[in-house]
C-alpha cells in the first residue's frame, strides 16, 4: 500500500533551494522520493527516527552527505516532508 508524502510550503520552498543548489542530484532527489511513497522501509533510504530535539522526526537518506527530514505517521499511512539538505546542516 502506497504512503501519501505531504508536501508542506515550507517544504517545497527547501526543495526548490535545494535543486537549484545540486541540480546534480535532481534524479537521485526524485528516485528517493519514489522509493518513500512505494515503500519507506526500504534499505536504501536508512531511514532512522531521530533523537535529542528533533526526536520526533525521522531521516531518510538520499545519498551520504543530504537527508530528507520527515514526520511520519504509520497508522494513516502518510509522511510529512520537513526538511532538506545536508546531513550535518538538518540535524
């Protein structure tokens, strides 16, 4: 069963700086996105929750250095995009 990814105007806005800045990694960004939806266990994304502050968070990875910071909500199916960008720069 597919997850619904949420697209918050904060969000986008993030996105938007983010592949102006590594237009590079544009297809990586979308394939990661396409993984998530389909399904967000998958190995490939690590995804981990988070802890300290941002513990109600979790983390998924598009590659070694950038993250996709996420809320995720098992029991609706549904994951809110947060935030974007370099590993040490979202946490």
């Amino acid at each position: 069963m597919k997850y619904t990814l949420i697209y918050t105007d904060s969000y986008i806005s993030k996105a938007t700086q983010f592949i102006k800045k590594h237009p590079d990694l544009l297809t990586q960004y979308e394939k990661t996105l396409k993984i998530l939806e389909l399904n967000p266990h998958h190995p490939s994304l690590r995804l981990h929750q988070l802890k300290g502050k941002l513990h109600d968070l979790y983390s998924v990875s598009i590659n070694v250095s950038y993250r996709i910071t996420l809320e995720f909500y098992f029991d609706d199916k549904e994951i809110v995009l947060v935030n974007i960008g370099h590993h040490d720069k979202v946490y």
